[in-house]
C-alpha cells in the first residue's frame, strides 16, 4: 500500500511539472521562441563527489528529460563557491548558463574585489539547505559535545576541527563558536567537504563540521555526530542533539539554489523554473535529499530574490565583525 501511494504521489508530480512547463512551453512558442535549443551548461562552484554535485546531478538529470535537452554539470571548485557568480557575471542572458549560488556569493563582495553583484542576476529557484554538524570517528574518545568541549579547554588549539573555508559559512560559524564559548581549536580549512570527510575518516583530523556528506559513514558506524548545527534536531537523527539545546548558539543556515545572469527573459526563466521545480519534487530529487540528509526548500524566484536581498545585507554586518576579530580581511 505505501509503495501504490508513493508511486502514485510521483506520478503526481511528474504529470503537474510536465503541465507547468508545457504552458512555459507554450508562453515562449507564442512569442517565437524554441528555447532551448541546445544543451544547457550548470555551473557547480564545488568538486565532484560532494553533497551539492551528488544533488545537482540528479537532478540536471531529471530536468534534462522534462527540457528535452541535457543540462550537463561543469564543476568549479575555489573561490569560496563563487565560480559560479562570477561565470553568470559574464555570460549572456540567453537560458544557456545557470549556476549554483551558495550562501557564500552573499559575503564575499565584502572580503575581496569580485566581479559579479548578487543583487543583478536573475533567481530561478531555491533548493534547499546544507544539514551541518559536528562528526568524529567512531574511535574518537568523544561521546557527547559535553565531553569533547571539556577536553578541548583542557587542551586549547590541540584538537584539529576542519571546516569549509576560510570564509564559507561552517568556518564562519565555527569561529563565532569560538568567539562565544572560549574554545581554542587547531582549525583547518578545507575547499569542500568530501575531502574533509575522507581526512577525518583518514584519521588526519581529529573532528570537522560536516554537512550531508556524512551522512552515510554516520549510518555505517564510522562516523558519529557529537551535535548538530541546525536549528532543530534532524528527523534522520532525532537522537542527536543541537548545540543550541546545549546552550551554544551556533546554528549554520546555508541554504542554495540556482541563477541565470541578469536580464533573462520571463518566458525562459519559466521553463527554467518548472522543469527544475519538478525536478525537485520528483521521486529521485526528494531521494537524493533524503540521502544527504537535507531538506527540500523550495523558493519561487521571488523568494529567492527576497533571499539574496537580505541575506547580501546581513552578510555586510557579520562580515564586519568577522574582520574585527580577525584583524584584517582573512585570506
């Protein structure tokens, strides 16, 4: 019975995206527009093998179907998961470049020079949120954030923590974590997570704020979390608790979606849209998620858009008092 209901629920969504983006279609078609025409490159600002190509991968696949043209994965690691900003920056607004666009396109026009705005680009949709916490190995002699805090004010800077940075958002939460609780770690930075979940399984850190990417090696055992930076405890692991139920106020929101550069027409922003919606929404996109360990939080365009305007202005304020405690703007 609940796999007929599943089925029936994909069917479901299938048939309404084929819908939405048939009326798309036929809105673009009305206008003389075949769009697209070709295949559709997607800008990932990360290597592969992490959580967001894991995601955008199934669901480029799904969307290439409902399209009826392949939107094929171009990986761009560095930069602080700007690459994909910066390539929208310079790219016609003609549908054939998209991108990811993590939390960290909204703070680093305040650390370094770029060459993209956030403010002038077109939002086509909001995905969904990065699920952090805190992981160790299973040898590790942590049970608990109690233990492992303890530990670590007994032993200031000698505990390795990795974290995506310098000045993506774990790391950023990490050194407010630091800020707030007195803590001294030997922090390490890392471009991704999929190499920081190998060096921690490898043994050669001690622990590391991880999103999704762990999810798997917590399921086989090789990997725990001690705590978790959500602001609520995840479903797929109810036991563990947040840091803010332990009285730290570290939560990590780090949401993502994607982008076409500014001035794309409404008509190709909707085919764009839809098919990404149903993408989404379909049965291997909520999957996917569900592996990774992350929400679907889907945001229409104007969603997004309302996103990136607050978030471009709080980022301004934190990076401020970033730079305060740093001393300068990290590098």
């Amino acid at each position: 019975m609940r796999n007929h209901t599943r089925e029936r629920r994909r069917l479901l969504v299938a048939a309404s995206g084929a819908v939405l983006l048939a009326a798309a279609h036929f809105a673009a078609q009305a206008q003389g527009d075949s769009y697209p025409a070709r295949p559709i490159r997607l800008v990932v600002p990360y290597g592969a093998g992490g959580p967001t190509d894991a995601h955008l991968r199934v669901v480029a696949q799904q969307a290439s179907q409902l399209l009826g043209q392949p939107v094929v994965i171009e990986n761009k690691p560095g930069a602080n998961g700007t690459f994909g900003a910066v390539e929208l920056a310079r790219a016609q607004p003609d549908g054939y470049t998209l991108a990811v666009l993590p939390a960290s396109v909204y703070r680093e026009p305040y650390l370094n020079r770029v060459s993209f705005d956030p403010l002038r680009l077109s939002y086509v949709i909001g995905m969904t949120d990065y699920t952090f916490g805190l992981a160790v190995r299973r040898e590790a002699p942590w049970k608990s954030w109690k233990e492992f805090a303890e530990d670590a004010g007994r032993r200031p800077g000698q505990i390795s923590v990795g974290a995506a940075g310098p000045v993506q958002t774990p790391s950023i939460v990490l050194s407010e974590l630091v800020q707030s609780t007195g803590l001294q770690f030997n922090r390490v930075p890392y471009k991704g997570d999929s190499e920081q979940a190998s060096d921690l399984l490898g043994g050669h850190i001690d622990a590391g704020v991880l999103s999704g990417v762990a999810s798997q090696h917590v399921q086989s055992g090789r990997l725990r979390y001690l705590a978790m930076f959500t602001s609520s405890r995840v479903p797929q692991f109810p036991q563990v608790p947040t840091l803010r139920e332990l009285g730290v106020d570290a939560v990590i929101e780090s949401p993502y979606g994607i982008a076409a550069p500014a001035g794309l027409a409404p008509a190709r922003l909707r085919i764009i849209h839809d098919a990404f919606k149903a993408a989404l929404e379909s049965a291997p996109g909520r999957k996917i998620l569900e592996q990774l360990n992350q929400p679907l939080n889907y945001r229409s365009p104007q969603e997004f858009e309302q996103y990136a305007k607050s978030a471009y202005a709080r980022e301004k304020t934190r990076m401020e008092q970033f730079k305060a405690v740093a001393g300068g703007t990290p590098q």
